[in-house]
C-alpha cells in the first residue's frame, strides 16, 4: 500500500457545513399545516356551543373552503331545521355515527 491521495492537512480538509440536515420540502409544511388546520377545527366543532338565535353559515366552526362553497351556492342564512341539527351534527367526534 502506497501513499494515498488527499488533503496534506487534515484539519484543513473542507467540511460540510449544516449540509447533514435535509431540505424542507414545502408540500410537507403544507400536508402538515393542514393536519393541524383540521385537528383545530375539529376540536372547535366538538366545544362549540351554539348561540339561541343561530342563523348564519359563517357563524359555525366549518372551514373556510366550507364557507366560501356555501357563499357560491348562495347559501348565507340556515334554515330552522339546519340551525338546530348543524351544531349537534359538528359536535360529534369524528368516526361516531349520529343517533
């Protein structure tokens, strides 16, 4: 075995810095931030408390996709039957079939 090819110096010897770390890949901040959006708005659902005199769509917590669809079709004031069964409905947990 002959000498080997390399720094004289190896103290000297380039090396990496801060390259071990893996870039952040943007569409898993955005998987992630819309996990804890939903995670969020579930839990809203499940303490909402819904007011006596309850009539608008924007007023439950339903997400803003929800809302601006609503607001396409229209859609702004619940009627009677919608505003007695949405809040019950949103209070669920997530997975338990209504009664």
């Amino acid at each position: 075995m002959g000498p080997q090819a390399g720094p004289s110096n190896l103290s000297k010897a380039k090396k990496p810095k801060g390259k071990d770390k893996k870039p952040i890949n943007a569409g898993k901040i955005k998987k992630t931030t819309e996990k804890q959006r939903v995670v969020e708005l579930e839990k809203a659902a499940v303490e909402f408390v819904a007011a006596p005199d309850l009539k608008s769509f924007n007023d439950l917590p339903i997400s803003e996709f929800t809302k601006r669809g609503l607001k396409k079709a229209f859609f702004k004031e619940m009627t009677d039957i919608q505003a007695k069964s949405l809040p019950e409905t949103l209070a669920l947990p997530v997975g338990v079939p209504p009664r």
